[in-house]
C-alpha cells in the first residue's frame, strides 16, 4: 500500500479526505469521528504537551478538544484544512489554561528531541543532555505568544498561513514571533552550545 507523507503524518492512499470526514460526520457516521481522533490525536497531543508541560492537563485538553470538534461539527469550513480547525481548537483551550495558571511553564526534557547532526560519541553524551535540557528550559521560557507560534512551526511544520489562521493574527505577525523566538532561544543557548563545543 502506498504511504505519502504530508507535514509529518503518514498517510494512504485509500484514507479520505479530512472534508470527506467532517461531511461523514456531519452525517452522523461515528466512525468518521474515530478516524478524526486517529489522524489528530497525535500531533494535538504533541502541541499540547509542549504548550502546558503537563501530561495530564494535556491528556484532558486532547480530549476537551475532540468533544468540541464533535459539538461543534457543523462549524467546521470545509474550504478549510481540518488540522488548522482542530488545532485552533487545542490552541484556545491552552491558553484558557494558561490564562488561569498565569505562571510560567516548565515543560518536561523528555519530550524534546534535537535534529542535528550531533555526534554520538560516549564524550559528547552528557554535552548533548545538557544542550538539550538547555534548549527545553529556553522553549518553556519564550513568552506563550512567541512559543506557540514556534512550535506550531517547529513541532507540527504548519505553514506560516495555517499558524496565522489557528492564532487568528496576521501572517506578518506570525513571521515575527517565530523570528523573535528564534533570536531569544539563540541568546539562551549561546553559553550551552560554547560549553558543548
């Protein structure tokens, strides 16, 4: 069977369209939903993850978010991407949170993984841990408005289009977050990354 990979998720041939899922939906077949929840459930649950720094809290907002894509199915635009739909969903839910946490976040070491080309050498190990527990303290610190943008971007690739449309801001603004993000996580981690070289 063939597989194509779009924005990291894997997908068949034979699998329908997220538009063909919300109609099914829409019409009350339930097992559109479940394959909603199966196609979304892991990149939902990896943003949240990110964004609150709590399995439980994002354990309960990934199912808040899958109940209201079920109440709220007939508001759904089909000329639309779905993803962009549901993350919007999880994006607004975890910043209620934040809202009444109002506290920074930790987010927890064990879900970062770096991309580079690091080597594995057993003398760089605990330099790659430290780099890599800096680089998890510098994401948790961004302010949320320029750490959601980022790992929207980082985390789960949108396009810059799909995050303006998710954060409701111009793509402009977009842009500029994620540049602002960029430039405070390179002040963060210049010491880390001389230590380690």
């Amino acid at each position: 069977m063939a597989v194509r990979l779009v924005r990291g998720r894997a997908h068949r041939k034979d699998e329908r369209a997220d538009s063909e899922l919300m109609s099914a939906l829409c019409s009350g077949d339930e097992e559109a939903f479940s394959e909603i929840i199966r196609r979304f459930q892991g990149p939902v649950y990896s943003l949240l993850i990110r964004m609150l720094g709590n399995e439980d809290e994002a354990e309960e907002l990934l199912q808040v978010t899958f109940c209201r894509v079920h109440r709220y199915r007939d508001h759904y635009d089909p000329s639309r991407p779905l993803v962009t739909w549901i993350f919007t969903i999880a994006s607004n839910l975890a910043k209620k949170e934040w809202r009444r946490r109002s506290r920074w976040i930790q987010v927890p070491i064990d879900n970062v993984t770096l991309t580079s080309s690091i080597q594995t050498a057993p003398h760089y190990e605990a330099g790659r841990r430290e780099l890599k527990a800096s680089l998890e303290e510098a994401i948790a610190m961004l302010p949320p408005h320029y750490r959601e943008p980022f790992l929207l971007r980082e985390d789960q690739q949108l396009t810059y289009e799909e995050i303006a449309e998710v954060l409701n801001v111009r793509i402009g603004t977009v842009k500029s977050r994620i540049n602002r993000a960029r430039a405070m996580l390179r002040t963060a981690l210049s010491d880390a990354w001389e230590r380690w070289r």
